[in-house]
C-alpha cells in the first residue's frame, strides 16, 4: 500500500520573519538561506512528501540562478499577494491527499482550511530545520 501523497505548502515570508534573526537587511539573502535550508530538509522528507515553498516581494530575488534547488521542492513566485497564491497552490493540488500549510497568519490558515488543507504554525517548519536527524511527517 502506498503512502498518501503529501504536499507542504510554506508561507515564506511568514515563516522567516516569525525569527528576528535580521532577515529584514536583506530579504533575498534570507530567502536564499531559507531555501537551502529546506532543500536539504527535503532529502530526509518521506518520499511521498514534497514541499512548495512561496516567495513574495523582495524574496523573490532568491529564486535567481543561485537558488538551492532539490528534487522534492518547488519554488513559487507570487506575482501579488502571497497569500493568493498559497491559496492557488491548495486549490490546485488535486493530486494530493493531504496539504500542509506552513503559516502563523489567522486569515490565510482560514482560507486554505476552507480548501482541505491542515495548517501548521512557523514553530513546526523551524523545529524540523533545526534537528537534522528530524523526519518530518
């Protein structure tokens, strides 16, 4: 039997500003490091997991050529509002049992619960970023 398929959509902008860590001087260059961070998360993912990681604003510059890219993990450029386009995500994601969304903020979590997805607050991303040997699930 195989395992359901499962999409984690993260809210970029809201996960990494839920640390004052000094994102904010360079909002491509945390974006860059987010992203890294969780490619390499990716590779300890279950197989039937991938992760769509939504950039919006000044984020986006990250998504250049230097981007850390990993076979489980899409990048997403919101052309507006970010959270139109998590909202199209879940929307669209037909092909998946179960979706996660990765976000603190009360009216997107409403939104994307409305479309079946669960949601999850920034603490659950960085907790499984923070412990290497972590599986998320």
């Amino acid at each position: 039997m195989n395992d359901p398929r499962h999409l984690v959509v993260v809210d970029a902008a809201n996960v990494i500003g839920s640390r004052a860590n000094g994102w904010w001087k360079d909002r491509a260059g945390a974006a860059r490091r987010f992203l890294a961070d969780v490619a390499d998360l990716t590779t300890r993912l279950p197989d039937n997991t991938e992760v769509a990681v939504v950039l919006e604003g000044a984020a986006k510059a990250a998504a250049d050529g230097a981007a850390p890219a990993a076979p489980r993990m899409e990048v997403v450029l919101a052309e507006r509002s970010g959270d139109d386009k998590i909202v199209d995500v879940v929307a669209g994601a037909d092909s998946y049992e179960r979706i996660t969304v990765v976000t603190a903020d009360r009216d997107l979590r409403t939104r994307v619960e409305a479309n079946g997805a669960e949601s999850v607050g920034p603490g659950w991303l960085w907790n499984q970023l923070d412990r290497p040997g972590a599986e998320a699930n």
